[in-house]
C-alpha cells in the first residue's frame, strides 16, 4: 500500500519532571505555529490541545527527566510509538535541577516533603530520556532556544539533518561583540564549556554564564576548572556552578565529583 500524499506527518509533544518551560517556547513560537499547523497534524500536545490521537508518530518531542517507575514504563511505550525522538530541555537532556537528588538520600527528601511519604512512588535518581531509550536529537537548554525548536522541527518535516550549531558561548559572545567578563573583569563565566543557544545573555549583561545549555561538544572541563579556581572560586563554588540545571550532564557530573574528591 502506497502512502498517502495527503496526509499530515504527525507531532506529540510528551511531558515528563519538567516545569513545562520547554513546551511554553513552542507556543511562544505563535506566527511559527500557525504556518506548522498546516503541516503537522498535532496528535498529542497537552498543553495546546484536548487532541490524544494514537500513534505511531512522526516526531515525538520530549520534555523532562524520568523520575518514577511509571516515568519508565511511559518512555519506552512513547519510543515504540515514535519514528523520531527528540529531547527538548535540560531535564529531558542531562536530568534538570531535580538530579541533584542523585547526591542524596532520597528517603530523607521525600520524609521531609510529605506528611505519608509511603504514598510517594519515586525514583532515587533523576535521569535523562536517553538514559532510558535511543533519542534521535538532543535540543540543549533551559529553556530551549524558540529559533533552534523551529530548526529541529522543520529539518525533520523536511527529512534532513538538523542544523544545530555546536560551538560554545564564547562563539556567542565574539558574534555580538560582547566583551569577555573573565578578560575584562576576572568573573568566573562557563561560556567555554558551554552549549550554544542563549544568545550569551548573560555575559551581555555582565554576568558569568550559569552553563544553561549544559556542556558544548568541544568541552575540556579538566582544563577549564583550574582557571575557575584562578579566578577566585573554591572547591564548593566550583562543584556548586556546575551542579545547576544540568547537574547530571556527564562531563559536568564528573568534573564536580572530580572536584570533591581533590
């Protein structure tokens, strides 16, 4: 049976431990969307519709960490259902701020948190989608930039490989003519461990970057730390820097227990 050439590719965006900021971009995107909607036919977006069209999918965006047993069950039954998967967020792609349950005991945050904790099914880790099931593309950020959410989407509509750049912040900062905050002012910055996508917000405003974007391809992070310890930061501030919301991103993962254990 030849495929229809009327029909629409479908779309799915899931929700996992998320704060719902990644699929906010997409609806940000408004004139974007409007030009998508004739494209796509959106089989399931809570955020956006009552539509729960069963699948399979064409392209399943996924934001959030896996978090309960349920979390697991649901990733692999979304992979089986989806042609492409692709992880949208820094929960979706390194965990997100709730990983930093992953130093801890989980026992004693979720004893402290509710009144029956035994009604409480959870994970003692928080752990990325591709920790779980192969992920086509991972889209950095916290949040993901609304101009990359487009490229991804659009490559894929159009069978082609996204074109994502993969350089750090640094590239960022030199495109807009920003001066360097470490050069200039000896602030501590990430930008040269970290993904490209926020436009370096941050350093435009004087402020070292936070590593939003988790870490870039080209990251050296056994060289990059000393230099933060150069620039004035201790063994706590350097493993704090690091652990924020992509604390379990691999290389920033290691480079923080590198750095307790000096």
């Amino acid at each position: 049976m030849t495929a229809d050439p009327r029909r629409r590719p479908t779309l799915a965006v899931w929700k996992f431990a998320s704060c719902d900021g990644c699929q906010l971009t997409l609806l940000d995107c408004e004139d974007e969307l409007l030009a998508l909607a004739d494209r796509v036919e959106i089989a399931h977006f809570t955020e956006a519709s009552s539509a729960d069209v069963p699948g399979p999918y064409d392209l399943s965006l996924v934001e959030g960490s896996v978090t309960t047993p349920q979390d697991v069950d649901r990733i692999h039954r979304i992979r089986a259902a989806s042609r492409r998967l692709v992880t949208i967020g820094a929960c979706a792609t390194a965990g997100g701020v709730q990983a930093l349950r992953n130093y801890a005991d989980i026992e004693e945050f979720r004893a402290a948190v509710y009144a029956r904790p035994d009604y409480v099914a959870t994970l003692a880790t928080s752990t990325p989608i591709g920790a779980h099931v192969a992920v086509d593309f991972e889209l950095r950020g916290c949040p993901i930039d609304r101009r990359q959410l487009i490229e991804v989407i659009s490559a894929y509509l159009a069978g082609r490989t996204p074109d994502v750049p993969a350089h750090s912040v640094c590239f960022e900062c030199k495109q807009r003519g920003t001066v360097c905050v470490t050069v200039a002012h000896g602030t501590p910055c990430l930008g040269p461990v970290t993904h490209a996508g926020c436009g370096a917000i941050c350093p435009t405003f004087g402020r070292g970057c936070y590593g939003c974007f988790g870490p870039s391809d080209s990251t050296n992070l056994p060289a990059f730390v000393p230099l933060l310890r150069r620039d004035g930061m201790q063994t706590l501030d350097v493993v704090r820097v690091l652990r924020t919301f992509n604390t379990a991103a691999e290389e920033f993962e290691a480079a923080s227990r590198k750095e307790l254990e000096r």
